[in-house]
C-alpha cells in the first residue's frame, strides 16, 4: 500500500481542551482521530464514579463534550476514531455513544475492547507474591481497580472488522496509533521495525501538544499558544512519518520540539518495552523538511517480551493539602514558620483524641526556589511566597481537624497572612501499585454489537540484553582550551516526566558537535549530585546517539510519584528546569545558536 495515513492526536490527557478534536477534524485532513484518556489516578476516579451509578466509569467527556460536537463530520467524512476513554467501563461509553449517535441521526458502527481488567486474578496474585515493579512490596490488602496495559492488536482486529470507532479500556498509549496504522498498511505482527516505529510515532502525539511547541525549552520561540495546533502524523508503509500540525495553527513543530518528546518518560531507550514491540529507539534520526514538519526514521524492533504491565491502584488513607499566601518581607521564612506551627497545633490535637500520628507530613515554600532548587536556590529573600502543607493520615477525621486550623493563620501568626481561600477538603489518598502479568492469564476480547470476538496475542519472549554502547569516550576540554561557565540551558534542550517513583529527564545537545563535552559535563554524578536533594536512588544516563541526546533515569525522585507524592510538583514536570540550570563548562568560542539563552 502506498497510501499516506494521517492521524490526528486529539487528546493527550482526561482534561486536555476541547478544541484539539474540532480542530482536526475541520483542518487537519485526517484518517484516523486519536485519544488518550487514562492516567493511573484517573482509572481509581473512574472506579469510584461505577461504584455510584453502574451506568459510568469511563471518561464521560468523550462522549457528552468532544464526539456531540464532531460526530457528524467524523462520520462525513469517514473519519475513524479510537479511544480508551472506556476506563473500566468501555461497554457502557460505546452505549452512551450509540444512544448520542441515533439521537443525531447518525448510522455508527462501535467495536470495544476489553480484557485488561485483571481484578478476577487478583487472590490467586496474591498467593503467588507478587511484588511491586520499582519498590518491591507485596500486592496491598485491597485494590480499587488492576487493569493490564494492552497492545494493538485488537485495536487492528476492530478495525479490521469495519469499526468506525473503537473504544478500549486500559491500553498502552501508542496503541491507538499503532493499531490503525497496522490495520491501513497490513502490517504483521513480527514486522518489528515497522511495529517499532508505529509505535514511536503513536508515542510522539500521545500527549497532544507536546509535540507542536507545548512545554518546549525555547517556550519564547512558540507562537500563538492560545491556538496552539495538535498534532498530525502523516505515516507511510515503510514505518517512517512526518510530524505536522493542521495550517494556520499556533505552535512549532521542529527538530528539537519533537526530539524533546522523543525522549518523553522513555527509560532505556534501547529498550523500550510496549505489548507489540520491544522498541530501540537509541538511533532515531529527525529530518526538517519545511516550516513545521519534521521526518521521523530510524526506529527498530525485537521481539516483546512474555509480560503484560499491569497498573493497579489502592486506597492508602486520606490526604489534604492546604495553601496560603504569605506576603513583605522574609515571607519565606514566615510561611515555613506557619506551617511548622500548624502541624504542631496539628499534632498535638489529633494525640489529645488519641489517634493515630499523620502518616506523613510535607511542607514546601513555594516562591522561594527551596523545594525545588534545595541547595541552589536563589530566591530565598522573596517578599511574597505560598505556603503549601500537605499530610496523611488513616482517618478522614484527622484530616477534618487539619483542614480546619489552616484559615486561623491568617489572624493568629504572621504579619501579610492572606490567599486561605476557604477550607480545604480531605480525599483519598490513592497509589498506583505496577507489576508484571504473564500474558497467557490475559484474553482480550472485541465486542461488535452482540458478537463476541477473542483476539490473539502472540506470547512474547524473554527480553534480549541491550547491546553495550558504542560511543566515543567523553573529551573534557584540556588547559590550553579556554573555557566558560554557562547554565546547560545555553547548549541543550531538555524535557521531564515520571513514571512511577522514577523521573526521566532526556537532554539533547543544541548541535551535534556539542554532544562529547556535554557527556563529559553530564555524568551521572554530577546530575546527581546536583538532583541529589529530590532523587533518593540512583541516576544511570542513556544514550540516544541518534538524535546527539542523553535519557537520565532518576529513580527514587518523585516522593513516591503521583498521589502518593506530597510535593507540588508529583510528576517531575519541573526538574528537566532544574538540571538546565546547571552550570557546565564549554570551550570559550562556542556561540550558541540564535535566539537560544
């Protein structure tokens, strides 16, 4: 086939704003319309919401808000779409949207998926000790939902079988991608290469914006945010793929913006691991072929491995997190006084009623670079800061009492107390708890209309040890090179994200030429150290030589990750900021590109 695709990112996220779909759908030219829904927190919130009315559980906003605004051109012009808005529910999001369908008047054909809801394997789990994947603990008492990311494959199925919209649950990210593309251009599954780079490219707009100019390094460079374009992939049988954006749209699409998303929370990016595919993404080559669009080529493939990831999530207590605003001068040390006093008042409440202690307890200065900079702040003489106390606890009662003596700052302590903006709520403190499935004890299943269609998945294989790297040594500029001290941010473009506990900050030298002295700047120790008052565990580095870039692990980073992190920055969105900070030496007649800082 040699029929040019185009998908259409639509969402990167439940909450990203409505004008992606319309968006793409009235300019991009599209194939296929995709969706990204599901987040870890976001399939307990769903859980919660079946639990009250068995009628919900996927992410109403799919159908009530996006599809009844595009649904008869999506069907107008045979647009395709898939989703994982079904959450746990997908049965009852493809009957909400049959029922929007015929009250427009419009013939729909649904497919859905299910079988990654492993909840039925969860005793029989237990007795066979299953640990959690980056901590090691052993599978709490009682779970809110245990769903196993799963691949494309019915995803293709669906299509194949003439869906016009396919809805799934829990599904690896890139799967909405990689299913249509595998279901357009008949790709097998042991076509690796090719599932490789369907799979990059389903990773690249997976988060919507972030691949048009959304959280780049060089932000100032980025038009027109407030009409920010969303992503169009144009894909041929080969593998290789242009990323773009519909005409006329906000935003920037080039090398470095998608480099940046590239190396977006990807681990070793020799050895990515997705359902389909085990993914090597360390020789990836970007090509500028015009004002935003950028050529993607060089991905390859193995063999996937004989696991599914499973997300589960439990109910951990209760958390509450309060703020107020602190203002003149010495506001930083006024407000860390203040929350110091309010746990104090606090803790001493809670032992008269002779409960149990907070589980845990988090105060930040907000403003004043402490959380986030530790050591390197600069900022601590701010004359306005937010204070910012989050705590734990068994008891939602305990939490009550907390949230109840936050407002009487204002009137008991420092001078410039102001922002309390009423009194804060107690809520379930949830945690995600990852592990491993043999993919044998998982049976995807395809709904169309009453028939019932198993899908098969090939078993995988045990995965295959990266290959060593074969770089030149770094080259540290010797004494008769003069040398400068500049932040990192003056040679390299740099992007974070979490998974789980560990934070993945991926660095990319702002010229290929750059690369040897920025590894020789940039060990593992020296990020480190430099990361050392947020990272707990290690940092190992990866090298990604293809696209003159590093992928640094950092493990241990997040205070838990996700709810169960009490810091205001859970996702490590901020740290890739921090390192850019960092002070590096280079040779004194390097010139930083234009525009760059």
């Amino acid at each position: 086939m040699t029929r040019t695709i185009r998908i259409g990112g639509a969402s990167g996220f439940w909450g990203d704003s409505s004008v992606g779909a319309p968006q793409l759908v009235q300019h991009g030219n599209v194939d296929f319309l995709v969706f990204d829904y599901l987040a870890e927190l976001t399939m307990s919130i769903l859980a919660a919401a079946r639990g009250k009315n068995p009628e919900l559980g996927y992410a109403t906003d799919f159908v009530q808000v996006t599809m009844k605004s595009i649904l008869r051109d999506v069907a107008g012009k045979g647009i395709r779409v898939i989703s994982n808005a079904g959450g746990v529910h997908p049965q009852a999001c493809a009957d909400a949207l049959q029922a929007l369908a015929a009250e427009q008047g419009v013939a729909l054909k649904i497919a859905v998926v299910t079988g990654d809801d492993v909840m039925p394997l969860v005793p029989a789990l237990r007795e066979q000790g299953v640990r959690e994947l980056q901590s090691g603990q052993p599978l709490p008492e009682r779970l809110l939902t245990a769903n196993a990311y799963l691949g494309a494959l019915p995803i293709r199925a669906a299509l194949d079988a003439g869906a016009q919209v396919v809805i799934t649950g829990r599904c690896v990210d890139s799967a909405v991608t990689l299913g249509a593309l595998m279901h357009a251009f008949g790709w097998s599954e042991d076509d690796y290469d090719r599932l490789a780079q369907g799979s990059l490219a389903g990773h690249v707009i997976e988060c919507g914006c972030q691949a048009t100019g959304g959280l780049h390094t060089d932000w100032e460079a980025v038009p027109d945010w407030a009409h920010i374009g969303y992503p169009v992939i144009e894909c041929e049988a080969d593998g290789s793929f242009v990323v773009g954006k519909p005409q006329g749209t906000g935003g920037l699409v080039n090398t470095a913006v998608v480099a940046e998303q590239v190396l977006y929370e990807i681990g070793d990016p020799r050895r990515y691991l997705l359902p389909d595919v085990t993914c090597d993404f360390s020789e990836v080559r970007l090509e500028q072929l015009g004002e935003h669009r950028v050529r993607v080529t060089g991905a390859r493939g193995l063999a996937p491995g004989p696991h599914y990831k499973v997300s589960a999530t439990y109910m951990d207590g209760w958390r509450c997190t309060a703020q107020l605003t602190i203002v003149g001068m010495d506001a930083a040390r006024k407000a860390q006084r203040t929350g110091e006093a309010i746990l104090q008042r606090t803790r001493e409440l809670i032992a008269q009623r002779r409960w149990l202690p907070f589980t845990r307890t988090h105060i930040e200065v907000l403003g004043s670079e402490q959380a986030n900079y530790g050591p390197q702040a600069r900022t601590r003489e701010v004359r306005e800061a937010v204070l910012q106390v989050a705590v734990m606890h068994p008891q939602k009662e305990a939490l009550e009492l907390f949230a109840r003596e936050v407002a009487p700052a204002g009137t008991s302590w420092s001078p410039g107390t102001t922002g309390a903006g009423g009194r804060h709520s107690p809520a379930p403190a949830i945690r995600q708890f990852a592990f491993l499935l043999d993919k044998s004890h998982v049976a995807p299943q395809l709904r169309m209309g009453t028939k019932m269609i198993s899908v098969a998945v090939p078993m995988g294989q045990p995965p295959v040890p990266p290959p060593a790297a074969a770089l030149p040594d770094p080259v540290r500029m010797g004494a008769e090179h003069a040398t400068v001290e500049v932040p990192l941010i003056r040679v390299a473009y740099a992007r974070s994200g979490d998974k789980g506990n560990h934070s993945n900050i991926g660095v990319i030298a702002r010229r290929p030429e750059w690369l040897p002295q920025l590894r020789a700047e940039l060990t593992e120790a020296r990020v480190k150290s430099w990361l050392g008052h947020l990272v707990a565990g290690e940092v190992r580095r990866f090298d990604l030589p293809g696209l003159h870039a590093m992928n640094f692990l950092c493990t241990e980073a997040l205070d838990g990750g996700g709810m169960a992190s009490l810091r205001n920055d859970p996702l490590g969105k901020g740290m890739a900021q921090i390192l850019l900070s960092m002070p590096i030496r280079i040779p004194a007649d390097w010139l930083p590109p234009a525009g760059a800082r």
